[in-house]
C-alpha cells in the first residue's frame, strides 16, 4: 500500500518550484539601484536602503553566500566616511559661505592647480560630499541585497550560451567573498573556543594563512571541476553564422549606446528610445547565435513565474517612477547645497518607492533548515 509520503522526485520539484529566479532578484536590486542613480535627496535614498534591508531580513536564505549583505552594508559606511575625508582634506569644488573650520593648509606647486589640502571646510561641501556619498553606498546596498537573495550558482544556469563563460568569471568572482567572510568568521570563532586572539594585528595575520590556505584549494577544485565538465569546449559553426553573430552584437551595442545616449540628453529624444530598442533587439539575436558555439544542457532550469514577474516588476516600476519623478520635478529629487536647504520627502516618489516591499509579501518564506537538509538529499546538483 502506498505510504501517502511523496517521493524524492516530487519532494525535488516542489523544493524547484517554490524558489524565486534569481534573473528576477538581479532585476529587482538594479532597477532600486538605477533608482538611486537619479536622487541624492537622503530621505528617498534612506526609503531604498529600508525597503531593500526589509525584502534582505525578510526572505534572505540561511547560506553562506546570503550572509555577504552585512559585508556590503560596511563598505557602504566605509564609502560615506572616505566620501567626506576627501571633502575635508582635498576640499570641494562646492563655493560655501558656511565655513565650520579652517584647516592649516598646504601649499602646491602651479602644475597641481585646483588641488589644495587643507582650508576651509564649509557646511556645503560636507553636505555635497554626504549626499554624493550616501547615493554610491545605496547602489552598493542594493547590489548586496542581490548577492544575499539570488543564488549564483542558479543565476549562471540561467545565462545564455554565449554569456556562459564570462558568466563563470562574474559568478566565481561574486562567490569569492561571501566564501572569504565564512571562512574569517569560522577561523576566528575557533580560535575564540581555543582562547587565542582574534582581534589585533597578531589575530588577522594568524587568520590571514588559514584563508589563503582555503581559497587556493576551492581554486584548485574548481578548476579540476571544470576541466571535468569540458569548461571552454565550443562548438564548429560556418563561418557565414560568426560573420552574422560577430555584426549582430556589434550593431546592437553601438545601437545601445547611442538610444541610451539620445534618452540622457535633451534633443535625442525623439530617436533616442526606437534606437535603443533596435539595438537590443539585434545584441538578443547576436547572443541567440552565439549560444550555438557554446553546446551544453542545462539541468532542471528555473521557471520564470508570476512570483518573479512581480518581483521584477516592481523594481521596475520604482526605477520608472524615480525617472519620471526627476524629469517632472528636478529640485525635489535634488536638493539644493547652495545655500543649504532642508530636504523635503517628496509623496508620490517615496510612495513608489514603497512598490518595492512587494517581493517580501508575493515570494515564499526562505527555506529551512530542513527543507535546506531535503534539498541538497533529493537534488544534490543545486
């Protein structure tokens, strides 16, 4: 009789089909980050750090490369302080009339005109400086809540052929630091146990060799795993369809950066948008045909379901709406540092910006650690 228990395929397929596309996440954290490129109000850039840090403590999975968005939560910290260093010690092109202090300040040679160290600091450079600053750590933030929601190893599934091997490269190089900080943490916490320091320059140079140690043999794995798996093997094609490939990709980059730049500037945007387009769709047939120098299977693949359309979307729809928001009303998006003025938090603007909470109520729960303990038992190629 049966058990009613149901079997490792189906309990493999539901664990597959219960996860998000990682294009999706990827979609998602850009179009916040494309968002951020467009304010340096700090009241909108502090909506996009909350809305992608609630989406990351929501539906971030217990894996050591998703434990990588507190690494990039500091380099974001680390960006505003060296930020407003440089503002102090270099100064600022900003004029001020609000000075906080006068440094001593060096004097240069004439080949070094328009440097200075030291002078005067004054209320509107720092306030430059910050809004600058805060504006770069947000689009780190949001590429770091990517790197804690998509997985890598399912996102290079998903590339086409002809992006495979440069996506290796990408995947092997974002994959580098989740692995660096797991192992300091794990390194660290047992010399704790052992009750030897783990602070200190003594403590980092004795963590330091252990690291070293480990990334070289996960090198040397992965290098003999892809030399297994025929990494770099490519396909004979006539010679007619690389000509075609080869003028496909070429005519839709140049198309993309000449709609891209009719869009930015005020008289291309009548060819601008038809140009872009025309580009990408000739770049999509270049990568179509260049998928068949490339011979490979893929394994179980993601589907692209209405969960990732809504996640995808949403970002969207927050990046549209901050676009739109600049072109309507420049000054809100951008306040003014001479003379100083208060921020103000523009409604429609943030309330789309709100938009961008939807994949931490439309996406399932994380996986637990059971079900992690099931997954890698029925599938043990994720």
């Amino acid at each position: 009789m049966p058990s009613g228990r149901p079997d490792d395929a189906d309990v493999a397929e539901r664990l597959r089909r219960a996860q998000i596309h990682p294009g999706a996440w990827w979609l998602w954290s850009l179009a916040l980050g494309t968002a951020a490129t467009r304010t340096t109000n700090p009241l909108l850039l502090a909506l996009l750090i909350a809305v992608s840090a609630y989406v990351v403590a929501a539906r971030r999975p217990d894996t050591p490369w998703a434990r990588s968005y507190d690494a990039f939560v500091k380099l974001a910290l680390a960006v505003i302080v060296i930020r407003l260093f440089f503002a102090v010690a270099l100064g600022s092109p900003i004029p001020g009339t609000h000075v906080l202090v006068t440094l001593p300040e060096i004097p240069l040679p004439d080949w070094a005109q328009g440097i200075r160290l030291g002078g005067r600091v004054t209320v509107e450079s720092l306030l430059f400086a910050f809004y600058d600053g805060l504006r770069l750590a947000t689009m780190l933030i949001c590429v770091g809540a990517a790197n804690a929601l998509a997985s890598p190893s399912r996102l290079l599934k998903s590339l086409p052929g002809a992006l495979y091997e440069m996506g290796v490269a990408v995947v092997v190089a974002l994959t580098f630091a989740p692995h660096l900080i797991a192992d300091v943490r794990r390194l660290r916490a047992a010399r704790r146990l052992r009750g030897r320091p783990d602070r200190g320059i003594r403590g980092i140079a004795q963590v330091g060799l252990p690291v070293l140690e480990g990334a070289l043999e996960r090198s040397v794995a992965l290098a003999a795993a892809m030399d297994a798996r025929g990494y770099g093997r490519t396909a004979q094609v006539p010679v007619a369809v690389r000509r075609t490939t080869a003028a496909l990709t070429l005519t839709g980059l140049l198309g993309v950066c000449a709609g891209t730049y009719g869009l930015l500037t005020a008289d291309g945007g009548t060819y601008g948008l038809p140009v872009l387009l025309l580009g990408l769709l000739a770049a999509l047939a270049g990568l179509w045909l260049g998928g068949r120098r490339s011979p490979r299977t893929r394994y179980r693949p993601d589907p692209w379901g209405p969960r990732a359309w809504l996640v995808a979307g949403s970002g969207l729809a927050v990046a549209a709406a901050t676009v739109l928001a600049r072109s309507a009303d420049p000054a809100a998006l951008n306040p003014g540092v001479v003379p100083p003025t208060a921020p103000e938090l523009p409604l429609w603007p943030a309330a789309a910006i709100l938009l961008g909470l939807l994949p931490a109520f439309v996406t399932p729960a994380p996986a637990s650690a059971r079900d992690a303990r099931e997954r890698s038992r029925h599938d043990p190629f994720r």
